[in-house]
C-alpha cells in the first residue's frame, strides 16, 4: 500500500491546528488580549523550549506512527506514562515528603496504569488474529506452490 509521508501528515495536522487557533481568537478573552497586546507580548528566550520540543515530538509520533502503526504507538504512549508516574512516584515523594501527599501517584493513577498494563497483557497473549489476502494465482497455482514448499 501506499504510505503517507510523516512530514506533510504533520504539516497537515498543524494547518488545521492552526486553523482552529485562529477562529478562535475573537471568541475567548485570551485572544482579547492577543489581539489587544500582540501575539508575543510576554514571550522570552524562554518561551521558545516548549515550543521547539512540543514541534519535534510531533514529527517524531508522525514518524513512530509512519514506521511501527498506531497500535505500537499507543502501547509505547501508555509504558510512557507508566514509566512517569513511577518517576514522579520515586523522585518526588522523597524530595516532598515533609507535604501532605507530596508527590504520590493518587488511586486513580495507580488504577489507570493497571488497567493499562492489563490491557498491554492481554494485547500481547491473544493477537489478533491475520485476515487471509487473496492472492492474484488460480487455485491451482497455489496448490502448486503449497506442494513444492
């Protein structure tokens, strides 16, 4: 089949984004006050790492998405969040431990990674199973070639 470029997909996706953003921009107050002050009143050299990193990761899923499918995508997505909610759990919970509840994963996180984790089991011990393609031979050529391999 034919593949999509990742590059134009995301280019794609940031026209319509922009779209969106754009229409927008009369109807809240935040594009009032865009409109009233200027687009980057405010911004700093500072402004610009969320930006340039939230503009790379998005090729970088279009790639991932391109090169391993969605799926793949989305069980790296859900081990990614796992994997942050341990290191917030790690990391935070001894540097604000003297908080109330400084840094723990709350019940809900904890029950969403289950139930992710759970999911990613069973997604990995029951595959699905593979649609049978048509093959473009005769009956008879296939048996042929089942015969000889």
């Amino acid at each position: 089949g034919h593949r999509r470029n990742a590059y134009l997909f995301s280019m794609e996706l940031c026209v319509c984004s922009l779209l969106i953003m754009t229409l927008s921009l009369g109807i809240s107050p935040d594009g009032q006050q865009i409109l009233a002050r200027g687009f980057f009143h405010g911004w700093t050299c500072h402004t610009l790492i969320p930006i340039l990193l939230n503009s790379i990761g998005g090729i970088l899923v279009g790639l991932v998405t391109q090169h391993a499918g969605s799926v793949r995508k989305g069980f790296a997505l859900i081990f990614g969040i796992f994997l942050s909610g341990v290191v917030q759990e790690l990391l935070l919970s001894t540097s604000n431990s003297s908080q109330e509840g400084g840094g723990h994963v709350s019940k809900e996180q904890v029950l969403g990674g289950t139930l992710a984790g759970l999911s990613l089991w069973m997604h990995a011990t029951n595959p699905p199973f593979a649609v049978a393609t048509r093959s473009s031979s005769s009956p008879v050529e296939q048996d042929k070639k089942t015969k000889t391999e």
